[in-house]
C-alpha cells in the first residue's frame, strides 16, 4: 500500500512501489487521460503534472512520488466543467483520434503556469517530446496559444474564451 | 565569492596594470571595412574545403542560439567571469562580418582581434585557432563569407567589473597565447601529425579536455588531463582517462565517426554536438584525431587491461530480461542510509531499459562500462539521469527520458551512491547534493539555448528486440 | 461484383445470420453515376431505410452506419446529413457505429469512402425517411403531401397542426426498400450541413472521458500480452511457462503454437510478466528478409504478374525530346501513437470483440474462422482506438484478445501491444518502384507518355483467417492467402498510375508482385502516395524541360474544370508566379493530383527551407485547395487536409522501416524517427471549393502524394538537383548538394 496524492486527493494504492505511475492512474484509480504510447518516454502521451511539471508517467515508478502532488488531465477540469487550456482545445478542434492529446495538453498546461505568455518559438520546443501521428500539429499550437490568451484574461477577471 | 575567484580579482588586477603598460600591444589599429565580397567571388572548391574546417571547428554550435539563424550568435557562454554572448559572424554588413577582409578574418583567428582593433574575449578560442594555416583560414573565411547574411546584433555581454575591460584582454593574451604554429614531428607519422594540426588548432578539443587556471587560461602543464563545458566534464585524454576500457585508435574512430562506441556509450552534452559536426567531416580527419588522441591517451598500464577484461566480462554477462523485483542482476553493493533507496530507484526507474540485453546505442550502455560513472565526478550522470537525451526530430537516434521532473534532489542522489557503488570500484563520490543543485541550473539553461538537442544522429539502426 | 442482398431489420438487430455479403473493396459509390437506376451509396447492398434509420414512438432517432470513427470525424458528418434530411436538429440524432449486430455491413472503412458510402446512403435514407413521414402525415390529415413540410422532428401542415415523428412512426413504414432516387434537399437551405459543427467525439478526448478501446474497464476484465515470435516465421522451441505462473497476478500463460501470452489481472503484472515469458523463450529464427537491398534491386529481382492497364495511341503526335527517370518508395508504417488493443469476451459460447478494426464483418468472418465457430456467434463492435491510417495491428490484436479469451470463458480480456510489437508486426506500407519515360513534342507539350510501377498488393486485410497473426501463429495455423492485385479503377499499387492528365500517347504497367518479404498491407492512399508523387516529379522534370512553369505545364495537360480550379486556386493562394524567384536556401514546389481519378481534387503549394550543410530540409508553408464535392463540414474537412500534409511530410522527408537479414529493426520512434514539433510547418492553409449539389468526394487520402510531390519539387527547386528517392532525408539531399 502507498499513499499518492492524485488531482488533489489521496489514495491508497495496491501496488508493488516499481510499478509505472500510469499503470497505477489507469488500473488502480480508473482514470483515462493519461495513455500508454510507447512505455520509453519517446512520444509523450502518458504525460501528466507532477508538483507544476510535466513527467512521462510511463517512466515514473510511484516510488518516486510520496508526498507530490500528482495532476492529471481529469484534475484541470470536466466535460461539463472543462478548464481553459480544455476549453482551448475543443474551439480550435485540436484532435483527430485525440490518442497523444491529453499529453501535450498537460505539458502546455505546465509551461502556461509557468510561463503565462509563452512565444510560438517556446511552445514548439516545449512540445518537442511529444508526438502527434495524425498531423494535427498547427491546432495544437492555435489552442496553446488560445488557452494562454484565456488564461491571461481569465487571471483579469474575465472568464475567457467561448466554444 | 570562492578563493578562485578572489584570487582571480587579484590577478585581473594587475593585467589590467599590466595590460596598460603594454600599450602598445593593448592598442590594435582597425583594418579598413569593405564591400561585401561577392559570394560568387569565391571558388567553390574552398568553399567546400571551408565547410569541413568549420564543421571540424565547431563554429556552428557557439554561433547558432536556438531559434536563431545558423551563424547569426547569440548563444550566452557561460563563465566563471560572467556571461559572453556568441557573435553574429554571417556576412551581414551592419551585424556580422560582411566587412570583414580575409585579412581582418585572419587577424581574429591569429590574435583574438575584431576589425575594428577591439580584443576579442577568449571565450573565441583563438589561443587554438592561432595555429590554424593561412590556408585554412582562408578556406573558413571563404565558407563563412558566402552563407545568407542575417541581421542579428549579438546581446550585450553580462560580465561584471574588471572583466568587462577588453584592455584586459591583452595582459591575458601576453600571458596566455601563444602564437607559434604546430610544428610537424617527423618521427610520427602523416596521419598523427595531421591529427595533431587538428587538435591543437580548429578542433580546439583542449578547450574543453584541458583544465583552466583562475583566469580562464588551459593550463598548458595538465594539457588533456581533463576540463569542463556547459557543466559537464569533459574527461581525461591521457591516461588519467577514467574510462573502464581504455581507449584505443579504433574505438575513437568510431565513436567520433558514430557517435557511440560499444565499450563507452553514446556521445552526449556538447560532445554530442562535436560529434554531429564531425559527421560532416571526411574519414581521413576523423581518423587522424583518432589517432593523435590515442596517442595522447598512450598505452594503458597493465592494470588498466585487467580492469577492463573483467568489466567487459561483467558487461557480456547474459541479461535474464529486465529484473523482476527489487532483485537487480548487479546485487547492490551500496551501504548506507539511501542504498536501498538508490537500488529501488534503479531497479525501477533504470534498468528496464539499461538491461534489457538491447543492443547500442538504443538502450543505455552496460553500466559496468560507464566512464561517468567511474569518473571522479558525477556531475555527467547526474546531467544524464536529470536530461537525459532528447529526441532529435526525423533523425535516428537515441533517447532516454529525463527524470529532472520526477526526482528529488535526495532521489537522485541516492541513485547516484547507488550507481558509483555498484558499477565501479572508485571511492564514493563527495559533495553529491551540490553537484545535483548545480546540474539541475546549469543544463536547464543549457538545453533551452543549444540549437539543437544535445544528442547524436544515427544512420544504421542495429538489430533490436521486438 | 456487388451482390444485391436483402437486409432484413430483425435479423440485423439479433445479429442473425443473413449477412453473409458479397461486399466489395469498389464499393458502390465508384459506380453510382454509371448507371442511374441503381441506389445510391450503401443502400445499393443494404436497401432496407430501417437498416440506416429507425424512429422510436417517443421520437428518439437513431441512424446506424456501417462504418467506423477513426478521428477523422466521420461521426459528426453523418450526423449533420442525417440531421439536415430528417430535418431536425443536430443534437436530436444518436449515431450507432460500426456493430455487426445492429449496423449494415459496409465492408471496411477505408479508401476514403466513408462519405461517398455512408455519408450518400444516409442522406438518401433519410430523404426517403422524411418523404415517407409526410405521406403517413398526408393520410392520417387527410391533405395532399405536398401542402405539408418537415420542421424540427414534426410533420407541419398548413392550419399549423404538428405531427411528431413519433406519432407518425406507429406502423413499420420504414421497413422498405430505398428508391434509386431521392428528393434531397436544395443545400440553399441547408441549416446542420455545411456548416463546422464541432467535432462529437472531442469533449470526451479532451477531458479523460472513455473514448477508446484502450479505455475500456469491464468487470472482472484481465490483461493480456502477447510475446511474439523476434522475427517473421520464427518457431518456438522452449519455453518453461510455470515460473511465470508464479509470479504476482498472473492468470495463465497461453502457449499455442508460436502463439505465447500471459494473462494476468493487473496490467502491470501482465507486462512484468510477459518480459519474464519473453526471456525464458527460446526461438528458430530463418533469416528470410532481403537486408541490405535497396528497392530497385529488390522489386525487380521479385516475379512480377504485368498488366497493361492504359494503352491509347494518336501516331499523329510524336516526341522529339525524351526523359526517364525511376522513384522509389521505401516501407514506411502506419507508426499509431497508441500501440493496437482489443477487449474479447466468451460468454456461453458466443464471442464478442471490441475492436478498432476498419472492418467489423470481415474481421467478424476471419476470427470466426480461426476459432472455428459459427461466424453469427461471433460479434465485433467497433470501439475507437488510436489513430488508424489503414491496415494496423487492430485486426491482429483482436484476434489475440478473442484466441486468449476463448480459453477464459467468462473473463473479458484486454490485449493492448507494446510499442515494439506494433512497430515490429504491423503491416507496413509496401515499397514501390516507379519508371517514366516522356517525351515533348515542338511545342513542349507532352506527345508521349509511359509510366510503370512494381508494387506487392496493397491490401492483406481479413479476407480470413490466414491474414491474423494469431491465427498464423498457433499450432494449426491458417495460411495466408494468396495476394491479390486490388481492381481499378481504384487500384492499388496501381491507384493513381493513370495519369488525370490528356496525353495523345500513354501506357501504363503495372507490375504485380506477389512475394511479400516483409509484412504489408493498406496504407493511407495506398500506391497513390508513391504513384503521384512520382508522376508530379515528373511533370516537374518535363516542365523544366520544355522551359515552362511548372503550374502552366500542369494547366496546359488538364482538361478537367474542376481540377483547374483547384490548380489555379491553390497557385493563386500560394503566390506563385512564373517569374518567382525563392530566398537562399528556400525553394517552392507545386504538385496536384485527383485521389483515384474519381474522388477529391487536391492541389499542393510548398515552401521549403534547406540547410545546406546539414541537408536538412523543414516544410515551412503548405497551400492547398481542395474540392471534395458538397462539403458537409468545413472545419473537418480541413483538419483532414492540414493533417495529411503534415503527416505525409513526414513519410516523405524522414520515414523508412529498416531491417536486416532477421529482423525488423526499426522497432519504436529512436530507431523509426517521425515529425517533431521543432519541424512542424509556420503555416498550413487550406482553401475548399464548395460544390453544392455535387456528390460527396472522399478526401481523407487525398493530400498524401500532392503533398509528398510538391515538398520534393521544392527541394529541388531550392538545390538545384532531383531527388527520386523517398524519404528525401538531409543524408540524401545534401550527398546531392555534394555531388
């Protein structure tokens, strides 16, 4: 049994402590987000936050992770509730089968905390790690961009942003 | 402020005295600008000539920031004395060197001198590039002079007092440079003594495998005994080399022609960089620094030869898969407070690729073989386990997931006891904790300014496990 | 060859056995126009309008299509037509997908035919629907049908009296046989179609919803994992299962043949497992691959069937100046994101599969046949899986997931690959040979044209059970069947060798080779990607040649209006002009093709940049103009377009599989390198010339060898040389700057 703090709450979790996080987000704690690309840290798909920076959760045995706080792409928002960078993705329909989106959302939702007002020159070589096979590259970009512009405004008071 | 550094005040100090008295040396007249020269002036056949000394020079990788225009500079170098910004050395007119003559082109590499007459920091290695020939230079300059002019005006240098005096520069110059050429040997042979041209001049290796003084000069008595770049150690080149096999010929041939050799790894850190430049470079010239370099290395000792038979013997070792549990093929040997922390991070976070049995240089060297790890100072493995190796796009290559954003300070630490313990007989290393902070710093910004990742590009892809 | 069958609703929905279909890879849209009394789209095989639509009391709508979400969003547009006929709201329909029990059978969802299928059979069905519930209106109100109109989910007459669809829907009227023709809607009018209506299947992918089969959780579900063999036709001859056995959570180790898993009930435990199973595995490998040669040397060392498949001579018209050149094409793979998986469940002797096959009655024969079981006690559901460019490992691993499932009656079973297995064992894309010969007349026009191409088949897909790699590797196995070459007019290493361009003297060959050395089937586009990109090098070569512009050469061959205008817009959008002279180190490239010679038209404009030293050349601007018939949703439309050009410039400047004497070697993204981020193009812009009233034209595979051909006739134009050999890696361009 090990603790792990997962989207703000925690849990007791069933497994041996080399297990990778993402067997432990999708199998113990039933959550989808995160996916399984490669197991290698080659492609980025299982990417996830860990204490305000992106982490391959494919390579990440739980060992490591007492006491951080673990966010995946359910902790930002809902379907009914989607967060700015999830709203951003919806109105540019950044995806074609989605596979390695939630991903990259997670990486630019760490470089937009970090860095509210990133250049297209930054998010390019933030998203280096991560592979898109179908080709949806430039919605990608347009929604990190969109989900900066509705963050800003968001942190001004405006909600930001429509579908 | 460290000994060094206050010690280093001191000596700034005098230079400054003594870079004044020699007023005359201080003083470089300007060498009249001209028109940019025609591209189509040059003959292509030097131009090409040109293209292999600046890849054998490594200009590309100090000229180009990330995101920047190849050649425009604006690299930030960092240094005990501040930060040096890489210049701009397209034939752009205003910015670069459009007005540069051949002879204003060939005074900079002779004597560290811009046309203007203004002393160039030494962060240009010019205490090598003095070695190189007329032709040569003429060659670079050829090369250089025909590329698409940018305009981009290089940052402002961050330096702090007195090293933000250029007059400075020529007390270090009459200190530190030494302008005689390479004398060829005659008792070695073509190949060596072309090696030895290189090495001493355009490739500049001792720039980074030679050690610095306080005021940022090699220290010409402990020449290849090993130095630093971008905090990373650049190892040994004599037989103070803490690679388990000892280096031959051969084996650096084919590491500076690949980029990985099968008892060392893969190249990584600027090295990895030097190596990608290399591959632009004809065999003769690789071979020939293969072959002074392992001159420099010299013949192992005895011991050195047993050492490696039974680490290669360790390393050929059958791999069972990937270890199961916390049972790892290499028993940990590691005692101590975090040992077993250091071997439950490897058994789960390292060895499912570092033992699978895959073959290099896509999977991680045999760890028994590692020069980082054997070497006196962690800081190569703690950049590797924080780093890394990123993917380079639509090249072959290795990658190896960084794990700066999963990993405490104390993890890493642990892993790195754990590592020195088990894969070598050294001692174990001290001052861990620092190392880790710093490499933590310094490659972050490392990484985010190289033009291109800091990892090799491969063109064969050997036989691998599905 | 399309069977006429008929469809009946009760059987479909018990899953019954009358679907035994004569489904053909030409589909019906291919010969929609040539004779007009046949019904459109799938309705010509599965006539029924209750096999497309069905109407509950309560006025629910649900309309059912054989085909299947691959994210190119084919879910939304078939509800927007559907919608837009029945003429109620978007929100008001619920789709059904790809089921072998509830949908007609479609055949595979490939070749960019989903629209031209599903998309015209819907949109007549639900024309008819619509029709047919104003008649029943018409009789129950006693007023002439053409005083009433639909509105909204009701019938409307004139007094302002509503019948719902609900109410009208009582008696079976939708249980009847599609006309040929229907009263469709003048697109004047339309409010659902046309329009960009977001993407229904992005909501879930964006928040963690379950929107693939790798998200699939079923009670008391176990994990597989499959150890394959280290090469093709390797043969087991060792292993000790019972230490694995022992091991945390493990279930069983299936051993059949060459045919080993694990099974386990955590997903980790199983691939802790399956690592152990594969270390205590002893294989026979045969070195069977041709290592180390290039595919010129291979194709033309392999037996070849030769077919003549265009021969038309004016001797009037003859070259004087004449060119040859020879493309290739190496392997290149599908490469999806996530790796294949399937759920199988055996529950009292029936099987069900979730799959994110393109085929679900196929794959429904051949895993019927490896279990040897009645195919109607098979079921396969189409659940989405990672991106799908063609034939994957989703077959495969839908096999391996029923085969372990029906030897753990009761358990689901999950089987997701790992990275290495599905770059290793899927079926790649076949490498191609391409030789032209032309010549120009005075004038510098085209006078004689002759084009041949060496390709294996370009489709292995379940035709049966010898296509699954479980069913080949267990202790019967199935043999593979033989290859076929797939008909024109489609094609398929020949898809796209009929150049769309007038030419007084033309052949083309097409060499069939039916030795496989490595693993191949469907690949987006098929032949079309190596075929255009081949032909629109040449027309390039041609143009330089007779000294003219590349887009006024194109123009001067093209008779077809459409593809003129697709030409000219995208030249136009692109800036291009006959007198362009690109900056250093750049260069602009232009390439055209119409997909199949009958679907979507689609003209590419590039701009490269070239690093000379290193070679490395980046995509940095892509024009397109696209005309793919009515356009039913914009915004998805040019998704499909913007994601092809980035995707095939990745095929084409950087993909190849590798391989040695033994083994694939090229087994995830270090050793099969695909486009990064730091690679990604300034812009993309895509323009769509609407037709409205025009069948729909399948565009999903359309900008594959356009784009492929106008990056390669880029490079050159920006170093001076030719390269015809893909991919056009910095290697390869700059040992060309060099020569």
């Amino acid at each position: 049994m090990m603790s792990l703090k997962i989207n703000g709450q925690d849990h007791q979790v069933d497994a041996e402590p080399d297990t990778p996080l993402l067997y432990v987000l999708r199998d113990d704690i039933k959550l989808n987000a995160a996916k399984y690309g490669c197991g290698l840290g080659q492609c980025g798909a299982c990417t996830v936050i860990v204490d305000g920076n992106a982490v391959f959760s494919c390579v990440t045995p739980i060992l490591l992770l007492k006491d951080k706080e673990i966010t995946t792409l359910e902790g930002l928002g809902t379907i009914e509730k989607p967060a700015p960078i999830q709203r951003a993705f919806m109105a540019e329909q950044s995806a074609q089968c989605g596979y390695c989106i939630p991903g990259m959302m997670m990486r630019a939702q760490a470089l937009l905390q970090r860095n509210p007002n990133p250049t297209d020159q930054q998010i390019r070589a933030e998203l280096a790690p991560h592979l898109c096979r179908c080709g949806t590259h430039m919605r990608i970009l347009r929604a990190v961009h969109r989900a900066a512009e509705m963050m800003t405004r968001a942190d001004a008071g405006d909600q930001g942003g429509t579908l | 402020m460290t000994l060094s550094a206050r010690i280093g005040l001191i000596i700034a100090a005098a230079l400054i005295v003594l870079g004044a008295a020699a007023g005359a040396l201080a003083w470089r007249p300007a060498i009249a600008a001209i028109e940019p020269p025609n591209p189509r002036s040059f003959d292509p056949e030097l131009v090409r000539r040109g293209r292999q000394l600046v890849a054998l020079g490594n200009c590309t990788d100090c000229h180009t920031v990330r995101g920047g225009q190849e050649f425009a500079g604006g690299l930030p170098v960092v240094t005990p004395f501040g930060t040096v910004f890489s210049t701009n050395i397209t034939p752009d007119p205003e910015t670069g060197i459009g007005r540069w003559s051949e002879q204003a082109f060939q005074r900079a590499m002779k004597s560290g001198v811009d046309r203007a007459g203004q002393h160039l920091y030494p962060t240009f290695p010019y205490d090598h590039f003095t070695h190189v020939t007329d032709a040569d230079d003429r060659a670079l300059y050829a090369y250089l002079m025909t590329r698409r002019p940018v305009r981009a005006p290089a940052p402002a240098n961050h330096l702090t007092f007195p090293y933000d005096q250029r007059p400075l520069i020529a007390g270090w110059k009459l200190l530190f440079l030494q302008r005689d050429e390479v004398t060829p040997d005659p008792a070695k042979s073509t190949v060596w003594n072309r090696g030895a041209y290189l090495v001493q001049g355009l490739a500049h290796c001792g720039a980074c495998h030679t050690p610095r003084n306080a005021l940022g000069a090699e220290r010409t008595a402990a020449s290849f005994a090993g130095g630093q770049a971008e905090n990373w150690v650049a190892y040994a080149l004599n037989a103070a080399s803490p690679a388990p096999v000892p280096w031959t010929e051969d084996a650096l041939f084919d590491y500076l022609r690949n980029g990985w050799q099968k008892d060392h790894g893969v190249a990584r850190g600027p090295m990895a960089q030097v190596v990608n430049n290399l591959s632009l470079v004809d065999d003769d010239d690789v071979r020939a620094i293969a072959a002074y370099t392992a001159d420099i290395f010299g013949p192992p000792a005895a011991g050195r030869i047993q050492g490696a038979e039974a680490v290669r013997a360790e390393a050929a070792k059958p791999r069972s898969g990937p270890p199961q549990t916390s049972a790892s093929t290499s028993a940990p040997k590691a005692s101590g407070p975090d040992s077993t922390e250091g071997a439950a991070i490897y058994v789960a976070a390292c060895a499912s690729c570092h033992e699978t049995g895959r073959a290099l240089p896509y999977v991680g060297v045999d760890l028994h073989l590692s020069t980082g790890i054997n070497a006196p100072d962690p800081r190569n493995v703690a950049n590797t386990i924080l780093y890394g190796l990123a993917a380079r796009n639509g090249e072959r290559s290795p990658i190896m997931p960084g794990f700066a954003a999963s990993m405490t300070d104390a993890q890493v630490t642990a892993l790195l006891n754990y590592l020195r313990a088990t894969f070598s007989k050294q001692p174990p290393w001290s001052n861990i904790a620092q190392t880790v902070a710093d490499a933590r710093q310094a490659q972050a910004a490392f990484l985010q300014t190289a033009a291109e990742p800091p990892n090799i590009a491969i063109h064969t892809s050997p036989r691998g496990q599905p | 060859m399309i069977a006429a069958f008929t469809l009946d609703r009760r059987q479909v929905l018990l899953g019954g056995g009358a679907l035994i279909v004569g489904f053909s890879l030409r589909g019906a849209a291919a010969q929609e126009a040539a004779s007009p009394a046949k019904r459109p789209g799938s309705l010509a095989t599965t006539p029924y309008l209750d096999s497309w639509i069905r109407i509950d009391a309560d006025g629910r709508i649900t309309v059912f299509t054989g085909k299947a979400e691959l994210g190119q969003g084919i879910k939304t547009a078939l509800q927007q037509i559907a919608a837009e006929e029945l003429d109620v709201s978007f929100e008001a329909v619920e789709l059904v997908t790809a089921d072998t029990k509830r949908t007609a059978n479609e055949g595979y969802t490939s070749g960019s035919h989903s629209m031209q299928d599903s998309g015209t059979a819907i949109r007549h069905a639900a024309a008819q629907a619509r029709e047919l519930l104003i008649a029943q209106a018409a009789q129950r109100l006693n007023q002439p049908a053409d005083s009433l109109r639909a509105e909204n989910g009701a019938v409307i007459a004139p007094d302002g009296t509503r019948l719902g669809y609900g109410e009208l829907i009582a008696a079976d009227i939708l249980h009847v046989e599609a006309q040929p023709s229907s009263k469709l809607k003048d697109p004047a009018s339309f409010k659902v179609m046309g329009r960009p209506i977001p993407r229904v299947d992005i909501p879930a992918k964006v928040t963690g919803g379950a929107a693939y089969v790798q998200d699939m959780r079923l009670p008391g579900m176990l994990h597989a994992r499959i150890v394959r063999p280290p090469s093709y036709g390797a043969t087991l001859t060792d292993v000790d299962g019972a230490a694995i056995e022992k091991m945390p959570g493990v279930v069983k180790v299936v051993r059949n043949g060459n045919f080993l898993a694990v099974v386990a009930e955590k997903e980790f435990q199983a691939i802790k497992a399956m690592l152990a199973l594969a270390a205590a595995a002893k294989w026979q490998e045969h070195p069977q691959l041709p290592a180390e040669r290039g595919v010129r040397e291979l194709l033309t060392n392999l037996p070849s069937r030769d077919m003549t498949i265009l021969n038309v001579s004016d001797p009037s018209v003859s070259g004087l100046r004449s060119i040859e050149a020879t493309y290739t094409r190496p392997y290149q793979a599908h490469g999806s994101i996530g790796p294949s998986c399937a759920v199988a469940q055996l529950v009292d002797g029936a099987m069900t599969v979730w799959s994110h096959t393109q085929g679900v009655y196929p794959d429904r024969q051949a895993i019927a046949e490896m279990l040897q079981l009645a195919s109607d006690s098979v079921r396969v559901i189409h659940v989405e899986g990672s991106g799908c460019y063609g034939h994957n490992g989703a077959d495969d691993a839908a096999a391996d997931a029923a085969l372990i499932a029906s030897l753990i009656p009761g358990r689901p079973i999950r089987v997701q690959w790992m990275r290495e297995q599905e770059h290793a064992w899927e079926p790649f894309g076949p490498a191609m040979l391409t030789q032209a010969k032309a010549s120009l007349d005075a004038e510098g026009r085209i006078a004689d044209w002759h084009f041949e191409v060496w390709s294996n088949t370009h489709s292995m897909r379940p035709g049966g059970a010898g296509c699954l790699l479980a069913a080949q590797h267990k202790a019967e196995p199935v043999a593979e069947p033989a290859p076929k070459p797939l008909p024109l007019p489609e094609g398929g290493g020949d898809r796209n060798a009929i150049p769309i361009y007038a030419f007084p003297n033309a052949k083309v060959v097409h060499h069939f080779i039916s030795q496989m050395p490595l693993r191949i089937s469907a690949m987006r586009s098929l032949g079309a990607y190596h075929n255009v990109f081949s032909i629109e090098s040449f027309m390039d070569e041609l143009a330089a040649l007779a000294g003219k512009d590349p887009v006024e050469f194109r123009l001067a061959h093209l008779k077809d209006q459409r593809a003129r205008d697709v030409v000219q817009k995208a030249a136009e959008a692109f800036g291009w002009a006959q007198d362009q002279k690109p900056p250093a180190g750049r260069g602009y490239g232009f390439a055209f093709a119409r997909y199949k010679n009958l679907a979507a038209y689609c003209a590419i404009a590039s701009e490269i940049e070239v690093i000379s030293d290193t070679g490395r050349a980046r995509l940095v601007r892509a024009v397109a103009a696209v005309d793919a018939g009515q356009i039913v949703n914009p915004n998805g439309l040019i998704n499909q377009i913007e994601g092809a050009i980035v995707q095939s410039s990745s095929w084409t400047l950087y993909e190849s599989v590798t391989f040695d004497d033994t083994r694939i070697t090229s087994i995830d993204w270090q050793t099969y390198p695909i486009l990064r981020f730091s690679a990604v193009p300034d812009t993309i812009d895509v323009h769509l010339i609407d037709r409205p009233g025009e069948p729909f034209l399948g565009s999903g595979e359309t900008a594959q060898g356009p784009a492929a051909a106008s990056i390669a006739n880029a490079v050159t134009n920006a170093i001076g040389k030719r390269l015809r050999d893909l991919p056009l890696t910095r290697q390869r361009i700059r040992a060309a700057i060099e020569a």
